[in-house]
C-alpha cells in the first residue's frame, strides 16, 4: 500500500491499489480535514457578507469566496501538515514553500472537480443529473485528486 507509485502501474493495478489506501485512517483524516475546511470557508463568507451587507449584484459578493477559500487553504495546510500526514511530517515544521506546493496541488485539483461536474450529467442521465448531486462527485474527484497529489508530494515522508 505504502510502495503505490501512480506513475509506474497500469489503469487497473491502480485501481485496485487505490482502494485500500481510501480506506485508510489517514484519509479519513484527509477528509475531515477537508470538511472543516468547508465549514471554515462558509462561515467565513457568511460573516463576510453580513458585515459587508453586499448585495447579490455587487462587486464585493464576487470577491468574498476569496476570503474563506485562502483561510481554509491554510488551515486545511497546516491540520493535514500536523495531524493528517504527521507520521510523514514528523519532525519536520510547516514551511512556505511546502505551503505553496499544498496551494498549487488545492488548485489543480480544482481541474478534475469541473470536469467531473460537468461531464456527469450528460454522461449518465442525458442532462437530467442534479446540479447538486453532479457538484458532489465533483466534490468527490477532487478530493481523490487533492488527497493523492498531498499523500505523494506534498507531505511525502523525507527520504533517509
């Protein structure tokens, strides 16, 4: 499970060597991690637009996801960083550069959560889908993304 290398094994063997470390206390930490993380970046938001008072058409309502998004990355950063990965981290403390390495890896995760979303409603249902149900495969693939980039690169364990 520990020796799964996403770049040497064939479709299949991926797969299958994939699913047990879903399972794993680890991602099960990865993943409340990230629910926290929604819990954080809402309520950000909502208090935000409260104070704000910004209105539907408004510039600011634009701009306010921003705000919850980049206090979740951090948190989400350093949770993952000193509890998610801490047999891979120990030892070591946070750093800027694996924080931007976390950033980029939250980013491009983005990519398979879209497609996903997008692609499931014709796919499966000929567009009957829910939005909301569609959203959370979506959800779903970018987390698997997110977890296998911070798993392998982000918070790898340092080789001796």
């Amino acid at each position: 499970m520990e020796n799964f290398d996403p770049k040497e094994a064939s479709t299949g063997a991926k797969i299958k060597k994939l699913i047990p470390i879903l399972l794993s206390f680890e991602f099960i930490r990865f993943a409340v991690t990230g629910t926290l993380g929604v819990i954080t970046d809402e309520t950000i938001f909502i208090i935000m637009k409260y104070v704000t008072n910004a209105q539907p058409d408004s510039f600011m309502l634009f701009i306010l996801p921003v705000f919850g998004y980049a206090a979740a990355v951090i948190q989400n950063y350093l949770i993952n960083h000193y509890w998610s990965f801490r047999p891979k981290t120990a030892g070591r403390h946070a750093s800027f550069k694996s924080f931007l390495t976390f950033l980029v890896i939250s980013l491009i995760s983005l990519v398979p959560r879209q497609i996903v979303y997008w692609l499931m409603p014709h796919i499966f249902t000929n567009g009957t889908m829910a939005p909301a149900i569609a959203n959370l495969f979506g959800i779903l693939a970018g987390m698997i993304t997110n977890y296998i980039g911070c798993k392998f690169i982000v918070f790898r364990a340092e080789k001796h």
